[in-house]
C-alpha cells in the first residue's frame, strides 16, 4: 500500500500529521518532552520493538523535531534532544492530554497537569497572545492563502452560519 505524503499539501494540519502522524513518533515526542534522551529509555518506557524505534528517531531527526548528539565514542552511542520544533509540539501533546482525559477516561484522570508553584491542577487552554482571549471552536475561523476554491466555499458557509446562530458564551473559552 502506496502512503500519501502528506508533508507536500497546503495545509498544515496534513503536513504536522505527514511529521509526527504516527502514533509511536508522539509517544517518543511525549516520552523525551519527560526528560528522555536514550535509545534503552524510550525502548523501556514504551515497549517498542529496536527496528520500529530506531526507524522513527531517525524519521523525527530528520523533520527537525530531535537532535541526535553523542555521548559515548566507544562503543558510538547517541542521544536524542528535542529541538525548538520538538519542544514547541508540547503545545499539542497537552492538549492530546486534555481531550484524552475528558473523553476517553471513564476510570477517572489518569494524568493531570499540576502548577509547580502552586501545586493546583491546571488545565491547558488555547490562548489568542494578542488579545488574551481563549480560543475556542465558536469564535474563529479557518482562512489562508493556500486554501482552494471548495475550503474558502465551505469556510464561508460556515462564517454565514456562525453569523446567523446567537452569540455563543465566550466565559468557558468555547
């Protein structure tokens, strides 16, 4: 089975997922955004098979997510840093978090984000910097550049929609 590369579209939601889309390349992403930097490391904390590892760090180094650095000449031994890039997708794997924790733990919250100064739970919110405000599903709306003629169509139609519908309550950040 041929696989679309997905890092070639206008949209960056296609090309993020052509980079981490698979699932084992965000838990590696989650597991050295938790301090790992080993290739025996990630191998233990998530059970991945030696070939399937090596394969995907070597795909996340060469999008530019992690740095490959050595730290043994004899026998030749690497370490795995995240790199801006790497460290910027914290932003998704909190959210990944977030939503996780509402929708598909019925047990209860099997992981919760804690302020290291306070040690109240917090909770991960997409935040507007120029306005303070959060973002939620209501009250934006997807344009670019690269859209073709059927997204601006459907963007529009949903701007009208959105228009007509009342104003939504922006207090709960939705």
């Amino acid at each position: 089975m041929h696989k679309t590369d997905l890092t070639t579209l206008p949209c960056p939601i296609a090309r993020g997922l052509g980079v981490v889309g698979e699932w084992w390349s965000i838990l590696i992403l989650r597991e050295a955004m938790y301090g790992e930097t080993r290739f025996d490391g990630f191998q233990k904390s998530l059970g991945i098979a030696p070939n399937m590892l090596t394969r995907r760090l070597n795909e996340l180094v060469e999008a530019g997510l992690l740095a490959r650095r050595p730290y043994c000449e004899k026998p030749p031994r690497f370490e795995y840093v995240l790199t801006e890039a790497g460290a910027d997708f914290r932003q998704v794997t909190l959210s990944l978090l977030a939503w996780g924790n509402k929708h598909f733990t019925p047990e209860g919250k099997s992981v919760i984000l804690i302020d290291s100064v306070s040690g109240a739970e917090v909770h991960p919110v997409l935040m507007d910097p120029a306005t303070g405000l959060a973002i939620g599903a209501r009250h934006v709306a997807v344009a670019g550049p690269a859209a073709g003629e059927s997204t601006r169509t459907r963007m529009s139609r949903l701007a009208e929609r959105r228009a007509a519908a009342p104003a939504p309550d922006l207090s709960n950040g939705e």
